[in-house]
C-alpha cells in the first residue's frame, strides 16, 4: 500500500507508535508487522528519510560487529587468561542479525544482499611483544570456541604481507607484530539495509510512515497508555497522538524523551555526546592494497568506541578506506540536533550520576580535548602508524555521527559511563528505549527481540512462536558449544545474503 508522506495527518490512536527511523525501529516495526498484520502501527521520523543520524553509513564504521576483530570484547583477567564470554555472545547477536536479514530476502521483502552486506575479512593487529603474546592467547582461547573456528594467526611479516600490504609496506624487518584474521568477518551498509526495510513498509505493509515528523514530549495516561506530542515540521501543525506501546528508538534523542515520560525505570540516567570523524581515501591503488577492517588496541584513557582501525568500506558500490574513529565534542545529541540538548538533558534525576561519571573520568575528558584540537596534520601521523608512506593528499577528513554515551547510577561512584547498548523498560512493558552505542546496528534483530521478550512475553512465546521460528531459526538455542546448529545457521546466512567467504 503506498502511502503519501506529504499530505496524510497521523490518527489519533495507534497500538503502537516507533519514534525514529533508524535500523532499531525499521526492525522492530517488520518484527511486528511479521507476528501480527493487524496492529496499528505508526512510525515517526523528524527528518525526510530513513536512516540520516546514526544508521547512515557514513556515520558509523560499518562493522558487522561479531567479535572477530574487537579487542576490548576479550579483555585479559588478571590471571593472564583471556575472557571471551563477552565476544561469543556478541557473535551469537551478529548470527540472529543475519538470519533476521536472510528471512527478509527469502520473504521477497528486500532484494540485492550486496547493496548491504559484503564479505570482508576481520583482523586485529597489535604490535610489540606484550601485545603479541596477548593476541596469541586470545586466539588460542577463541579458537575452542565453535563460533570463532577459521581464526588464523601470525606474527610472520611474510604473510601479513599477503594479508594487509598497504600496512606492510615500509615497515621494518624487526619490528614485532601480530595479527589475528576472520575470513567470516563482513562490512555493512546500515543505511542501504535500513532504507530497504523502509521502502517494504511503505509499499506492502500496514505500517504508517510519517517523515519530517518530530515527538516532543511522551506523557502517561491513567489508563496506562502514552499520550504524544507529535509536531509536522513541514506544515508546523502539532497534535496528540495515544498509543498502547512506545518504542523509543531516537538514537541521541531517545535520553530526553525517556526523561519526558517520567517512568521511574529512567531515573539517573544521563548522556555524554562524542562525535567523530573519519579519515577517507578514495584511491583505488590504495583501496586494492587493503581488503580488510583492522582493529587495533585502544590507547590509554581512549574509550572503546575510539579503538583505531583501518578498513575498507563499500558504500553504494564504491569502495573506500577510512581510518579512525578521531574524538570529537558536540553539545549536540544528534548531528541534525540542537546546541542545547546536552544542557537541557541535565535534570535533579540525574546530575549526581553527570557529576559522578565526570570525576571518575577525567583522563577520558582529557583524551576529548586532545582529540578535538588535533588538527588534519596530527591526524595524519596517526594515521601513519598503520600506513607508512600515507600521503595527505590521498585523505579528506568526514565528518561521523552523533553518539551519546549512557551515563548510569552506580551507588559507589554516583555515575558510570556505559559503553555498550541498553535496553530500558518499564514495569508494566508498554514503553522501551535503546540507549548506548556499539556494538548497535549490528545486534538490531537481537536488541528488538530482547524488547520485545520484556513487553510482549506471552504473545512471543505463544502465538507469536512459530513466526520467530520461522525467522530466527536458532532462537532460544546457543550456538556456543553446538557445531552442528552454528554451521547450519552460518550456511543459510551465507547462501541467502550471498557472501563470498
């Protein structure tokens, strides 16, 4: 059913309402729409297409995030063993993405894998002995896992020669390096991927798509429903919209409008806005020399979402490099967001966890304020650390996205930085909202269904089962310890979205 964007008004009820139109509420939104055709649904987006701030390719790395290449996913305990709980369940999120996306290929919902997901190898590089010795360990315990079967490693020049070139090139015979790599690995274009879902929404659901349009303000009713300011940014009209369940997927925006519906669940939390931007060449003879994304250690007092790497990117069909993430500071809570917001976020709620937070990191507010003043030149010699001979001319500076980082209650310091993706409902399960950042779009689909286990319980293991099934053909298994499952999963994904590992 195609729907005119410009000219329709919102009803008044929805069962349920989506606030924004990144790849969260694009899943969620499908999820629904799969298990039961006849809600209500309505999804508003404040600006004029799907996918503009944090989805849009350019504005996040594109790593299909599965543990393969993250460092800061297996820390090292202080026994000197490797911890990979954290990594096996990132990679098991990562397979229910997939699944997710091959269902929505063999439904005819989408078309063309490859204008959104590539196979692209995942390698981590560390360079000295310490750091050696740990990749060494880390691949040795990663590799008992099922989930991490085909990781190589070296430590020879030879053959990081063949694997990453332009890093090799000019580098001496005596320095010490490492290398861990996952053919598996891929590079994802949230943006394409999102847009997709956005278009079958439009055109051949009963989903209500209504863009340039903003929610101010969320507000509870007696009866247990949500009552929303919805603003028309195109004809400037306001009006009131109910809906039985919210969802909040708003990216940056998603911590004042939680704040706005005062549920008690929300208390204490609090944002740090950190942009970013990119090193990008478009060089082809550059590009041929580097078929890969390699991560590397993050540096002192840097936090994790800053971990230097160096990977290829195709976007659109073109292929790319870029290099960073480089820090940056906004008062901004999304890139097309306003000065005020981080200000305005400040509430009696949650500035002993803002003030909490600030004391215990200063190092990192200090890593900020270096970030910030380097200038294209500093950038550059950075950057030379993985490339030798890169020449400034080859590399434009980009501009990424918005994060906000959560900040949370924590009774011993007051506040605590989160660096991962949060999920906050309230006790009755009619409103959500995804807070954080990375690992993200990666985990949409694991990060949907985990909302939905929290508000819907009853109808996703009841009526709602074999569609899930059907799906996420793994649900409610791990693939942790089950060859046989992993391996077929794997071989469904790949066929389906057409990787080429």
């Amino acid at each position: 059913m195609s729907q005119s964007l410009t000219s329709r008004t919102p009803k008044p009820k929805y069962d349920v309402v989506l606030i924004g139109g990144g790849i969260m509420s694009a899943t969620l939104a499908t999820l629904l729409h799969e298990f039961d055709p006849n809600l209500e649904i309505a999804i508003f987006e404040r600006l004029g297409r799907f996918a503009k701030e944090s989805t849009a390719a350019w504005n996040n790395a594109g790593t299909g995030h599965s543990a393969f290449c993250e460092l800061n996913y297996t820390p090292e305990n202080p026994d000197g063993t490797i911890d990979i709980s954290k990594a096996e369940s990132i990679a098991e999120q990562f397979e229910i993405s997939k699944q997710f996306w091959s269902y929505l290929l063999t439904k005819g919902y989408i078309q063309e894998p490859k204008d959104f997901i590539n196979s692209c190898p995942h390698m981590s590089l560390v360079f000295g002995e310490k750091d050696a010795e740990y990749l060494k360990k880390r691949h040795d315990k990663m590799s008992e896992s099922v989930l991490f079967n085909g990781m190589q490693f070296s430590t020879d020049h030879d053959k990081l020669r063949e694997w990453i070139p332009l890093v090799m090139s000019k580098r001496n015979e005596s320095e010490i390096m490492a290398a861990t790599r996952m053919d598996l690995g891929t590079d994802v274009n949230f943006g394409s991927l999102t847009r997709k879902m956005g278009r079958h929404l439009l055109e051949d659901s009963n989903v209500e798509v209504f863009l340039y349009h903003e929610v101010k303000d969320i507000d509870p009713r007696e009866n247990g429903q949500w009552e929303m300011k919805v603003k028309d940014r195109i004809h400037n009209h306001k009006q009131e919209v109910v809906a039985d369940f919210v969802f909040i997927g708003a990216g940056g925006y998603a911590l004042p409008l939680l704040d706005s519906s005062d549920i008690k669940e929300s208390a204490g939390y609090g944002g740090f806005p950190v942009s970013g931007e990119w090193l990008v060449t478009h060089n082809p003879e550059l590009v041929e020399k580097h078929q890969a994304k390699v991560y590397t250690q993050a540096t002192v007092d840097a936090p994790p979402m800053s971990v230097p790497h160096l990977d290829l990117r195709i976007i659109d069909g073109k292929k790319a490099l870029l290099f960073g993430p480089f820090a940056g500071f906004s008062t901004k809570f999304l890139k097309e967001g306003s000065y005020l917001d981080l200000p305005e976020s400040v509430n009696t709620k949650n500035i002993r966890s803002l003030f909490g937070a600030w004391w215990h990191n200063i190092p990192l507010t200090k890593y900020l304020v270096q970030q910030v003043a380097m200038t294209k030149a500093q950038r550059i010699q950075h950057l030379r650390e993985f490339v030798k001979d890169a020449n400034e001319a080859d590399w434009e500076l980009k501009v990424a996205g918005q994060r906000v980082q959560v900040i949370k209650k924590d009774e011993k310091d007051g506040g605590k930085l989160e660096f991962g993706t949060e999920v906050v409902v309230n006790k009755s399960g009619t409103i959500a909202s995804l807070l954080g950042a990375s690992p993200g779009a990666s985990t949409a689909a694991y990060a949907m269904l985990n909302v939905l286990e929290k508000c819907f319980p009853e109808k996703l293991h009841g009526e709602w089962k074999d569609k899930l099934l059907e799906m996420i053909p793994s649900y409610g298994q791990k693939l942790a310890g089950n060859p046989e499952l992993t391996e077929k999963v794997r071989n469904y994904s790949k066929e389906k979205l057409e990787l080429e590992y």
